[in-house]
C-alpha cells in the first residue's frame, strides 16, 4: 500500500496549519496527488436516473451498468410520475417561493400530505424539501437541552446532526443490541428519552431488530422514533416500511422516510399525530425556515405513492432482483455482510489502494459503484454499497456479476 493510500479523509479533519477559509494544505496536496482516486467521487450522470447510465467520471466518459442509484421501485422514469410532474410544473410553476408556515404551501402540499397520512395509517405528516434536513429538522424540534437520545451506532449522521443541535445528551447503544439498548435507558432515567432507530441501515443493508428492540423501550415507557428512509414502498404487505413488516405501526411514535430513494425524488416526510406535528412545525426550524418543495416535485410524488401502491408489481420484482443478485453473489464469495434488503455492502477489509483501483477498473470495464471509505465505515470495512431496483433486467445484473467477477472476486476473493 502507498503512504497515499494510507491517509484518508480522517486524517485531515482538524486542520491545524491554515486558517478558517482555507482549505488544509496537506488536504489540498493529498487530493492532487490521489486524483485517480479522488475522481471516483461526484460522478456526472449524463442522462435519466436508470439501471444503464451514460457516465462522465474524471477522465472515464462510457455507459455502464448502474449499480449505484437508489431508485429502488425503478420510479425515476416512469411515464406517469414525469407526466404528473409535466402537469405540475404548468399548473404551479417552477417553486413554491416561501417556507410553508409564511407563504409556500400549496393545494399540492397539502394533498400529498393528506396521502402520505392515509398511505402511513397516522393521522398526519409534514413534508422536508430535504431528506437530511428532514431527518435532522425533526429530532431538533423532538428534543431539549437535558433530554437524552439513545441511537443506535450506526444510525444516519442526520439523525445525530439533529440530536447534536438540539443539545440533547447523545447516547448510543450497540447496533441491534437489545441487552445494551436497556443499559442505555438505565443510564437515562430521569431524563426525557427518545429510541431512535433506522428501517433499513443504509451501509450495511441489515434491518432494525425492532422484534428485540421495541419490547426493550416500552418496558421503560419510552417512545421511539425511526428513520424508514431506505425502506419505506419495499418493506410490508403494503409498503409501509419495516414497521408493517413486523407488525408494530401502531406501537412506534414517529416514523420519518425520505423520498430520495424508492420515491425517486428529493424531500422527505415525517407521519405521527396532529397534535405533536403541529407542535413540530412550529419547532422544526429545517421546515419552518425552508422554501416548501417545488411543486413539480409533489406532483410527481403524489403520482410515485399512486404507481408504488396500487398492486404489489414493482415491489415483487424488486424482491425477484434482490434474491436473483444474493444468490449469484454469495456463490462468487462476494462478502456480502448481513444484509437483508436491497441494498449490499460489498465488503473488501482494509486495503484503500484495492478499493480505489477496483472501483476505476469496474467503472472501465462498464459498472458504475462508488467506494466507501473511512470514516464512513469501519477502517476493516470498506466496501462497495449496491443498490438492487425494479427497474433491473437480469441482463443488466448479470453483466454486473459479471463485472464483479473479473474485478473483486479475482483480486479480494482470490487474490489473483
């Protein structure tokens, strides 16, 4: 390994030899040395989000196989979704132009509001024009100075960004630990408390263990909270999230799922009661001093929660993917950690260089996948994360086994 390769974004996060508005020198030298690698971030897609995309890439310019988007229900392209978003657009015009407690909801707001309420089974849901800031927005208006948020490790940094603005004590348990879930409430006592957990885990694709987690919180009477953003319209008899999947809606206090990925869009939403949403929208500075979605992007929401729902197609076809990709992975000796959804780690251990070259390789050969490298996960843990859609043929996933064949299992698996 280079001395290059063992650096990372890590080592350069207390700069200590430059002042506010400039960037790090050893930062600015690392990145021109290592932009073979560093070019493998902020791909430029050249065309519609689809499971084949025209790619620009530093100095790669072809078309590959995309393994990268989180177009989960294959929703970016639809025909209706675009009409519906066309029809907005003419109707409503390019923005909203105000946050929504002034000046910038419209009819359009409300309806899907209504509808994501309805889709939920809770009386009520605000809308974020951003997933990040939705997730973050509502922890801050949720939690005080002096109450404390007990987070499972490897929850989204939206949801600690959030935790963290609103001076709340920050306290983690063991991923999916029931036994240090309970050590942490114990910790807290005497508090105002809040559990907060994802759906779907979105860099190891495993779900919340709420079957052994929420027994754990309402023995403590303490209400939890999860982010569904990975696995709402995929998880459930009818799309409801991890939630419906294992039959405990009616137990969970909020649920929050961003539209960014099996929505095919941008925003997100939070679904609880009317009386603590109102309460929210007056103490969610992310919503209240935000200009409201453009209402293009509602009116392709409300068309993308139509399609989405009304028959399961799309979500069997996805699951047909899913267990199409796992199989044929599993059998090159792909590590493929725990997960349990459409989304894959492939998980490569420690060697930063291999992550790099795999990457540009399999980005040459014809297959689009992004490197995740420390401190995003473990230093033992970099990986390739997959995103498995509806919108994938077999053609398309089996030039990518392909792909990965001839790139990661010849130099991880064989170490050819």
């Amino acid at each position: 390994m280079s001395t290059d390769a063992e650096q990372s974004l890590a080592d350069f996060f207390f700069p200590e030899d430059n002042g506010v508005l400039q960037a790090p020198e050893a930062f600015s030298h690392w990145v021109e040395r290592n932009r073979w690698a560093t070019s493998m971030f902020e791909p430029a897609m050249l065309g519609a989000v689809g499971p084949e995309v025209e790619l620009k890439r530093g100095d790669i310019h072809r078309r590959v196989i995309n393994l990268s988007s989180y177009n989960y229900m294959g929703l970016a392209t639809h025909p209706e979704v675009i009409e519906a978003g066309r029809q907005a657009l003419l109707e409503y015009g390019t923005g909203a132009c105000g946050s929504p407690l002034l000046s910038g909801k419209m009819g359009l707001h409300v309806e899907l509001e209504k509808k994501l309420a309805e889709f939920t089974g809770r009386e009520d849901a605000m809308l974020f024009n951003s997933g990040f800031g939705g997730g973050m927005g509502s922890l801050a208006a949720l939690l005080r100075k002096g109450d404390a948020a007990v987070v499972d490790e490897k929850c989204h940094l939206c949801l600690l960004d959030g935790v963290k603005l609103s001076k709340a004590k920050l306290v983690f348990f063991r991923h999916n630990d029931p036994e240090s879930l309970d050590e942490a409430l114990k910790a807290t006592e005497g508090r105002r408390r809040l559990v907060v957990v994802e759906g779907v885990y979105s860099m190891d694709g495993d779900m919340a263990a709420l079957d052994k987690l929420l027994p754990v919180a309402e023995q403590h009477k303490v209400g939890m909270f999860i982010d569904e953003a990975h696995s709402i319209l995929c998880f459930g008899e009818n799309g409801r999230g991890v939630i419906e999947h294992f039959g405990v809606a009616d137990r969970i206090g909020l649920q929050f799922a961003t539209f960014s990925k099996s929505f095919a869009s941008c925003g997100g939403y939070t679904a609880g009661s009317k009386r603590l949403l109102d309460y929210m929208r007056f103490y969610s500075n992310a919503y209240g001093f935000s200009c409201a979605l453009p209402p293009a992007t509602v009116g392709g929401l409300l068309k993308a929660l139509e399609v989405a729902t009304r028959d399961d197609t799309l979500r069997k076809k996805l699951w047909q993917n899913v267990g199409y990709f796992r199989e044929r992975a599993l059998s090159l000796g792909l590590n493929l950690g725990e997960s349990v959804s459409q989304v894959f780690p492939i998980i490569i251990g420690s060697d930063r260089q291999a992550l790099y070259e795999l990457c540009r390789e399999m980005n040459e050969k014809g297959l689009f996948l992004a490197p995740v490298d420390y401190p995003s996960v473990p230093e033992d843990g970099l990986r390739y994360r997959v995103a498995i859609t509806a919108a994938h043929g077999r053609e398309d996933l089996d030039r990518a086994l392909n792909i990965l064949e001839d790139t990661v299992v010849r130099r991880i698996v064989r170490g050819n």
